[in-house]
C-alpha cells in the first residue's frame, strides 16, 4: 500500500509530530470544538446542538487505533451525552469550569503523563488545560489568547471538522493514518 499525503502535512511540521507521536489521551471542549459554538434554542427552550459527521469517524479511528478520547465540558447537555454515548467516547465530564483539574482527575487514574495528553480548547476556560497538556490545540475561530498558547491551530473551524483535522494529525504521527484510510482504498471484490 502506497503512504497516503494528507494534505496539511506540509503545515504539520517535526517539532509538531513528535509532540503529537506519544500522545494516549485526546481531551476535547464541546461548545467552539465539537460544535461551531452557537448555542440555539427552540421556541419552547430547547436546546439544540449541531455535531459535524467528520468529526466523529476521525474519533472512532482514533479509539480504534488505541488511543483514548475524553471530553470536558462546563456546560450540562442531554444532546452532549447522547452524543458522546453514540460515539462510543468512554470519559465524558460535564459541568466542568475546571478543566484543567478535570483532566488532572482524568490522568491520575490512566497513569498518564502531560506529554501524554492532547487538549483541544477554544476560550479561557480551557486555557489552563491546553497549557498543562503535552500538546495543545485550538482552532481559528477560538479565543485570541488561546491561540497564542497553542502548540498547533487547525485549519477548519470549531464544529467544521476541526477535530478531525486533529485526529488526523494524530493518527498521522503515530504512523495509523494508512491504516485507518485503507479499508475505504481497497478494490471492491
């Protein structure tokens, strides 16, 4: 099988790959990051959330390739649950201002270390966590000052398939991106 070129590659530099090729734990933010940040509500108060399809293939792979996704979540969402539960994401924690300590919980019972860990974030509440992990990442439409901490800022836009574009930088650095495209490239029989 042929190395497959992703087309950020040229964007995702050595220093980059080595922070990305040892991280286990992947702990994302929703509302900015899953989502595109908008919160909508129907005439009667309901809450409704959009979730990009890309988005959670690129985190199944990532799980089927081994490593473990997270999510930390200030807000409380029925919507978030359903989803999360959908996908198969086993660390889901909501209601959580304190992401960083969050994810401090969440790494003492995995035996992880910060270099470890990708944080992917959008505003200051996240800050402290994407500063603390071995690699943090945000998107372009986040929070200025978070952009200046992150090690990487993705291309697409929070809920436009930017967690894909880090989960394909993951796979990418640990060597599983092929692997993963591969059941999509071969020839029918």
């Amino acid at each position: 099988m042929t190395q497959t070129a992703h087309p950020l590659q040229a964007h995702w530099d050595a220093a980059l790959k080595a922070k990305a090729s040892g991280i286990r734990l992947i702990a994302l933010d929703v509302d900015g990051i899953m989502s595109d940040g908008r919160l909508y509500f129907s005439a009667s108060g309901d809450e409704l959330k959009a979730f990009n399809i890309l988005d959670g293939l690129g985190l199944k792979q990532l799980m089927q390739a081994g490593i473990t996704v997270a999510v930390i979540t200030g807000r409380r969402s029925p919507l978030t649950e359903k989803r999360m539960s959908d996908l198969g994401i086993p660390h889901l924690m909501q209601g959580r201002e304190d992401k960083k300590v969050a994810l401090l919980e969440l790494i003492r019972t995995m035996n992880l270390e910060p270099e470890q860990i990708a944080y992917m974030g959008d505003d200051l509440p996240d800050l402290p966590a994407l500063r603390f992990a071995g690699l943090g990442i945000t998107v372009p439409n986040g929070y200025w000052l978070v952009q200046q901490h992150a090690d990487y800022c993705t291309r697409s836009q929070g809920g436009q398939g930017a967690v894909r574009e880090a989960c394909d930088l993951l796979l990418w650095a640990q060597g599983h991106l092929d692997t993963t495209l591969a059941p999509y490239l071969d020839e029918p029989t």
